[in-house]
C-alpha cells in the first residue's frame, strides 16, 4: 500500500519540499566556505579579560528566553495534568497539542544551546568552533519548522519534520566541518526560514495553538539586516555596538512569539480551571 493517499495535500507538499532540499543538498554544487568572505568580526574590544565581550555577552538573551520558554513548558505541563484530574469534562476537551508542545521543548532547548554554542564560537573563533555554534542553531530551527508544520499543516507531521531538520541540520554541520563544503547548511538555515515564511502565509489548521509565524521571520530578517551591516553600524554608533551584537539580541526576541502563544495556551487552561494557577508555585 502505498502512504501517499493518506497524506493531505499540504502533508504532499511538505515531504516534496524535504525531498527537493535533500536532492539538491546531495546533488547541488560543493560551495566551499573559502569562496565565501571571511567571517571578519567588527567589535573586537575586550571587557574585563573576555575577548570579543559585546558578542559574547549579547548571546544572554537566547539563555534568559530559553530557559524562560522551558518554565512555561513545564507549568503547561502540570496544569492540563491539574486540569484532567479536577474538570469533569473529556479530555479531548483540554488535552494540550502535544507535538507542537514537544517542537517547543525542542525550540527552546536549543535557544540555550545556542547561547553557550555562540558564546564559545564568539570567545575565539574557529572552525571547531563555529560547528558548535551551528549545531545549536539546528536545534532551535528544527523545533521552530517542527511547531511551524504544527500549526500550518497537521499536528501529526510537525513532530516528525522537526525530527528530520534536527538530522538534517546536525549532518549538515557534519559536512561543513569535514569538507567545508557550506551548501547543505544553507539550505537548512535559509530553506527553513523560507518553509517557515511559506507556511505563515497559510490558514492556521484547526487546533492550532495560535503562533504567529511572521513575527518569527521578521525578527530573523531584521537579525540578517544586522549581521550585514556588522561594521557600519559600529561606526555609525561610534563604535557603542556593532550589527553583530545587534543581530544575537534581535535573534533572541524570535523567541517571544513562541512564548506568547503558549502563554495564550496558558491563559485557555485557567479558563477551564483557574485554580491551576496554584500549580506554577
């Protein structure tokens, strides 16, 4: 039997795009990160002893939001269980959406693995380095494109596609560092975001937790904006900062659009019981 016809049409459309990236992640041309400029940062200034310390420090927001993402998870958690064991109602009534929940747990995990990645890469950077940084990155887009088909094309295949961009990205982190060829990790980086871009010009799906999609590639394009113009706006700001640092703190309020809709998510459970409240102490 063939899966096909139980997939939906945007289910079709969604494995045809990770089949399109894939061939062309395989059969695509190798583009070498030395035909690439170097990656020549602006603000060099040291504080206290921490080289690089602007684009060090400015990597706090992804930790703070990060770990602020996992508390709302695990209050959400306990409030449906609270919510199950107090409301007479079926719990198809007030069960979470748990794979879109779980894309989350995956979002922000790698909001904090970012922060420590970037902030290792940005002490002395190097190859080795960058790998890390990057790896940290592949996990925060897989839980964002995971929650993005959540909300935009079914509940069932969000968990699976984020599984898949993990793979894909960590393997892609893999072929740069051995081969330097960055093809693969483009796609995942900019074929995300452009996935992610598509399907927030879609109708929600039913049951969606209500994330607002254009927010998130907002913040992302105003982030690249930055990271372009690192030494310009350095010097427009008589070197105060640099579009670099600019770039990690406007990369971290990507963050809050996820947050809010599950704060959303937070304010319909107390609807259905407001003593849940109590659970958050």
């Amino acid at each position: 039997m063939s899966l096909l016809p139980s997939l939906s049409r945007r289910e079709r459309g969604l494995l045809s795009v990770f089949a399109l990236l894939t061939l062309v992640a395989v059969a695509g041309p190798d583009l070498q990160a030395t035909e690439l400029p170097p990656a020549v940062f602006a603000d060099t200034q040291a504080w206290h002893g921490l080289p690089n310390a602007m684009d060090v420090l400015s990597n706090l927001p992804f930790l703070v939001i990060g770990l602020w993402g996992l508390r709302w998870l695990h209050w959400l958690d306990r409030a449906h269980e609270d919510v199950l064991d107090a409301v007479p109602l079926p719990p198809s009534m007030v069960h979470p959406p748990v794979n879109a929940l779980d894309c989350a747990w995956m979002f922000f995990a790698g909001l904090i693995l970012t922060a420590a990645g970037s902030a290792f890469y940005h002490l002395q950077p190097d190859d080795l380095r960058l790998a890390a940084d990057r790896a940290g990155m592949a996990v925060v887009f897989a839980g964002l494109v995971g929650f993005a088909v959540c909300e935009r094309v079914s509940a069932r295949a969000g968990w699976p596609a984020a599984w898949f961009v993990l793979a894909a990205g960590l393997l892609a982190v893999g072929v740069c560092e051995e081969t330097g060829n960055v093809l693969p990790w483009g796609l995942v980086q900019f074929g995300g975001m452009a996935l992610v871009l598509t399907l927030a010009l879609g109708r929600p799906m039913h049951g969606a937790v209500g994330l607002r999609l254009g927010w998130v590639v907002f913040f992302y394009a105003l982030a690249k904006f930055f990271e372009f113009s690192d030494g310009a706006i350095l010097q427009a700001t008589h070197q105060l900062v640099s579009g670099h640092t600019l770039k990690h703190l406007t990369a971290a309020l990507a963050g809050l659009p996820v947050l809010h809709a599950l704060q959303a998510m937070g304010r319909r459970t107390l609807r259905h019981n407001p003593g849940a409240a109590a659970v958050t102490a």
